[in-house]
C-alpha cells in the first residue's frame, strides 16, 4: 500500500521569526531608539548599559523561544475576565 501525503522541502528562514541581531526586530528597533534618544539626546549615559542589558536579557529569551514577545504582547491584550 502506497503512503498518502506529500513531503515538501522547506527552507529554515521560511518558519522562523526575522531577528535583528538576535531579538525581534520590533524590539530591537524599539529598543535602539530609547537608547539613542537617552544616550545622544538626554546626554544620560548611564542607560547605555541598562540598554545593552535589556538587549542581551532578550537574546536569551529570544533563543530559547522566538516568539517569546509575541506571545506576552497577546497576554498583556487578553482581558482578566470575560462577562457572560
């Protein structure tokens, strides 16, 4: 008996989610902006650390589940109790 179904080759950058620097794109962008508007703007050059933690704090989350923020984001929409 023939096996039903097909098998397609699919390419890894198809199925993943497109990282920056290993983070989220939106989150990285996000996070380069408030960055540069602290650091060249406010001339607060204490949050240059406080950014590149928050970048490397991310890329651990980031590798071990790529849709880590999505999923929070969706979390942080959903309402705490639906009325009947």
């Amino acid at each position: 008996m023939a096996k039903v179904g097909y098998r397609i080759k699919l390419h890894h950058s198809l199925v993943t989610p497109m990282m920056l620097a290993g983070v989220p794109r939106k989150f990285a962008i996000f996070n380069g902006t408030i960055g540069a508007a602290m650091v060249l703007g406010l001339h607060a050059f204490y949050m240059l650390p406080v950014c590149v933690g928050l970048h490397v704090v991310a890329m651990v989350l980031a590798k071990k589940d790529p849709y880590f923020f999505e999923i929070v984001l969706r979390h942080m929409k959903q309402k705490k109790f639906y009325g009947v």
